[in-house]
C-alpha cells in the first residue's frame, strides 16, 4: 500500500486556513459599519477590490486645481451614470421574469 504524503509545505505555516469573506446577502446590513481607514477589513465576496480605483480617484480629485475640481466631479458623474445606464440595459436583457412594478392610479382632482 502507498502512503500519501504531503510534498509542499503548508500554507500559513501550519495554522488553519482563514473563513471565506461573506456573500453579500450573508451580511447584516442594519448592523454593518464600514472599515476604519488603516484596516482593510474582509472583503464581500464575488466582486473585484475596488477601494484603488477610488482611492486613485480621490487622489486625482485633490491634485487638480479647484477651478479644474468641478469639471472633474461632473466627469465622475458622467461616468457613473454611464455605468449605470449599462447594468440597466444589461439587466434587461437578462432571460427570466422581469420584477412586478406596483402601479397605483391616484385620483387628480
């Protein structure tokens, strides 16, 4: 009979390996507060690090001159809602039943 033995070293020397981050609908809401500054705290999972685009941003944000400042946030903006407008047009696409909008008629008088 053959033994199985392990060839590489363990990660983390040995320890266990840390929890998986939380999906996002696994994480209470009413209670969660964001990281302080310093800590990185655990990341949801299913979605890539987006906390050095933003940080690029805000350092790009506080380099530029305050009469370029105001242009550069309606940049933001644009680009934003741009981004939106393409998860809307992506979500509609999606196959499946669309969401039931609630429409009450309210009487003009």
């Amino acid at each position: 009979m053959s033994e199985y033995r392990q060839t590489t070293p363990p990660r983390n020397g040995g320890e266990e390996p840390p929890p998986p981050p939380p999906k996002w609908d696994e994480v209470d809401w009413d209670t969660w507060t964001p990281p302080s500054p310093g800590e990185g705290g655990p990341r949801l999972g299913g979605g890539p690090d987006l906390r050095p685009l933003f940080a690029l941003i805000d350092v790009m944000r506080s380099a530029l001159p305050s009469e370029l400042r105001d242009q550069f946030n309606s940049l933001v903006r644009e680009l934003l809602l741009t981004l939106r407008a393409l998860i809307d047009w992506y979500l509609e696409r999606l196959p499946g039943p669309k969401p039931e909008s609630r429409v009450e008629d309210i009487p003009i008088e």
